[in-house]
C-alpha cells in the first residue's frame, strides 16, 4: 500500500499552535526524506489528539508506542 503524501502532509497541519510551529519546520526538514515506514508510522501518530501529541513533542507525557519514536525524534530536532 502507497500512502498519499500530500494527504499526510495536509494531515500535519494543526489547530494547537505549538504543534503547528513544530510540524511546519519538520515539513521542512524531514518530510520529503521519510521512508514510506516512517510516512506510516507518521500517519498513525496523527491520529492522536493535538494534546497528547503536544505532549510526547514535549516530553511531557512517555511516547508509549516504539514505532512512533523516531518520528517524534525527528518532531524535537531544533
């Protein structure tokens, strides 16, 4: 199954501003290099309501799903 880039990427914007601050500059960064792995488990991660995903950005709340790691790696790079 391919996943729809532009549909993961009009996925990463968000209503928390936070968020939204930290995904444009990971859109920039990293989202044409993910490997389709990484774009699923993207994908998967949001799913997640802004809140807990502002959370695990933050370090506030443990990422409890392995796979999520490396995005969420990737979403706390300055």
């Amino acid at each position: 199954m391919t996943l729809n880039r532009g549909r993961v990427r009009w996925q990463c914007r968000r209503a928390l501003l936070e968020l939204d601050l930290v995904f444009t500059r990971f859109l920039e960064r990293h989202f044409d290099r993910l490997t389709d792995d990484q774009l699923a488990d993207l994908e998967d991660l949001l799913r997640c309501d802004d809140y807990d995903l502002w959370a695990m950005v933050n370090g506030s709340k443990a990422c409890e799903t392995e796979r999520w790691k490396q995005v969420i790696d990737l979403l706390r790079e300055r």
